[in-house]
C-alpha cells in the first residue's frame, strides 16, 4: 500500500473544474514534483493535501489514515511557501520553533530541535536574527527547517525556490534534495520550472489543464513524453505534422520527407494524421555517424549559446533546430549550405495529432 494516496481527486469553483479526477500514489521517502504552467491545478492539488482546501470529490489517504477532509492541524505536514512566510518579529531559532510551541511541547525539546534544525541548514551564526536581516535563500532556508522540525509524515514545497535568482535557486534547490534525502521525507515540490522538476525528482506529475498529462521519472518525461503537451512543455522540442506512411515498418513522412520511427505502428492506418517530435541533440550531421534515418537539409541559421551551439535546418518545407556542443575546434558548416542530417530510429516520437 502506498504511503501517500491521492485518489479520484476533482476540485471545483462554482461551474469552473480546477483539477479532475487526479489520482496518484506516492511511496515513503519519495520526491515528486507537480510541473506545469500557471493555472493547470498543481498548487491546488497540493493545497488539498494540506488541506487548505477540501476536496469536490475524491479520498486522500496518508499512510492508511482518512484526512480527506480533516483542517490543516489536524493533519501531519509541513509546507513551505513562494513568500517565506515567516514572522518578522521572531528570531531564526524563534520561527523554527514556533510550530511546536503551538503543540505545546516542552522548552527543553523546543531548544533540542531548533538546535537540530539549525545545525541541518547550517546557520549556526544567525539563530538570533531576525528574518530582514538575512537574505532570501536563508529566509528560505530557515522556513525548510521550520517545516521540518514538526517531523512532518509529509513535506510540500509551492514554488520555494521561484523568488530568488538562478544562482541561489540552484544551490538550494541541490541543498533541499540533499535534506529530504538526508531525512527520508516524503516531499511534493510545485514548479512551473522544467529544470527544477527534471533535476530533483523521482517522479514528475505533468499538468495541463486541471489534467495529468504524464507520470513518469525526469528520463521518462523527457526521453518519452506521451502526450503533445508533455513533449513541448519538457525541454526544447522539434515537432512537425506528419502521416503514416507504413505501419508496419512504423514509416512516417512529414512533407514527403519520409523517417522510420521505434514507435510500433501497427494499430495505425495508412494515411493516419500523426504529430512527430525529435529533440534538438538527437539530430546531427551524417558526416560524424550515420543512424537510421539520413535526409537532406538546408542550414537556415546558426546561434551561439555558450556550451551548445543551435543549427537551425530545414528539412523539406519544416524547420528543425539540431543541437550539438560547443568546442575550440568545431567546424560549423555556412549558412544557405546544403547538408545531410541523420537522428536513430528511437529518436522519433509519434504523438496522436
């Protein structure tokens, strides 16, 4: 049985559907992120397992107990917010310890913890400032420990790393992994940042539209999408209108061009309406290594971006960006040049149009 159950779960305002019927299981100690745009549902969800917010329809289950519909203290979790959230007029060691100072937990179990959760976010010297005298990532460093010096059963992170800049976003967000690890927690992380969500997880949740789109680890998600929406919302994608040409060797042609897919197509027709999608570093000259699938192309532009250098091609009527790394001693071709191109079989998704 798993640890965390999120069954049948829809949540309505007035006639709108925020998120319908979502149903996922989360095993003890793992690390999953809700991904996808503003407004597809993921903070909701995560708010119904805090239970600021109740549930339309649906159970959620947290290691065997009922808490569907219990209010926020009445159920085990600690959640960390985009604002820090903390009081302004309470120390470092005041706010960590205020949730079991609500709990009414001795001073000398107080003291112990604080001094526990201070030592894990390595803050030793700050214990007695206050929060405007620290910077973000230490604001939100101490709302982690926090959060965690309940012993919550569950961890939730909506958007925590979104108001500090990308430096300190990715020190932390490796510190916060490092912790839950460290402590074997059950966390939920909300992000609309496909870095964020590829680099920590153990499993991602693909919204759109009050919809799960795909479950899958970060190489799933990315490697194998299933769904358009999950193809183009991971990663930097190529995808082109294309038909079946041969089902049975799974042949499609995107403009007459014609590539041969891993994909089995054989409960597709000839003729059948598909969407193709190949990711930029899949492709590359067949001058290095020819794979599977060889055609013609046209080098339409050519854009330097530090360690990867972006080709853009074209390949019939359909524009493709290929991607290849940069080096001292790359030789790119001219543009307006006439090349061929080659991706592996594996390389080409067929997603339902």
């Amino acid at each position: 049985m798993s640890y965390l159950s999120i069954s049948h779960i829809t949540k309505q305002f007035g006639d709108t559907v925020v998120v319908d019927d979502f149903n996922l299981d989360i095993e003890k100690g793992e690390f999953v992120s809700f991904l996808g745009p503003s407004g597809c549902g993921k903070t909701t969800t995560l708010r119904m397992v805090a239970g600021f917010e109740i549930p339309t329809s649906g159970k959620i289950l947290l290691d065997g107990a009922d808490i569907t519909n219990k209010a926020p203290n009445q159920r085990n979790v600690g959640m960390i917010f985009q604002s820090y959230a903390l009081f302004p007029n309470m120390t470092v060691a005041q706010n960590i310890g205020f949730g079991l100072s609500v709990r009414k937990e001795s001073k000398e179990l107080i003291a112990q913890r604080v001094d526990e959760m201070i030592s894990l976010i390595n803050l030793e010297k700050h214990a007695h400032k206050y929060p405007y005298q620290l910077s973000g990532g230490q604001q939100q460093r101490v709302s982690l420990a926090r959060a965690l010096a309940i012993h919550p059963q569950v961890l939730l992170l909506d958007e925590p790393l979104s108001a500090l800049d990308a430096k300190i976003r990715i020190s932390l967000r490796a510190e916060i992994r490092a912790i839950q690890r460290k402590l074997g927690i059950t966390a939920i992380f909300v992000t609309h940042d496909q870095e964020e969500a590829l680099s920590i997880s153990d499993r991602i949740v693909v919204m759109n539209s009050g919809l799960m789109e795909q479950v899958g680890t970060p190489f799933e998600i990315y490697n194998f999408p299933t769904t358009v929406f999950s193809a183009n919302f991971v990663g930097t994608l190529n995808n082109a209108s294309a038909e079946v040409v041969n089902p049975a060797k799974s042949l499609i042609a995107i403009n007459g061009v014609q590539f041969e897919s891993a994909v089995d197509l054989k409960g597709r027709k000839k003729g059948d309406k598909v969407r193709v999608a190949i990711r930029p570093e899949r492709l590359s000259f067949a001058s290095e290594q020819k794979k599977a699938n060889v055609v013609d192309a046209v080098i339409e532009n050519i854009t330097f971006l530090g360690s990867v250098v972006r080709i853009q091609i074209k390949i019939g009527d359909t524009k493709f960006n290929m991607d290849t790394f940069n080096n001292p001693f790359l030789e790119l071709p001219k543009i307006g040049s006439k090349e061929q191109v080659t991706c592996s079989r594996e390389a080409v998704l067929v997603l339902d149009e």
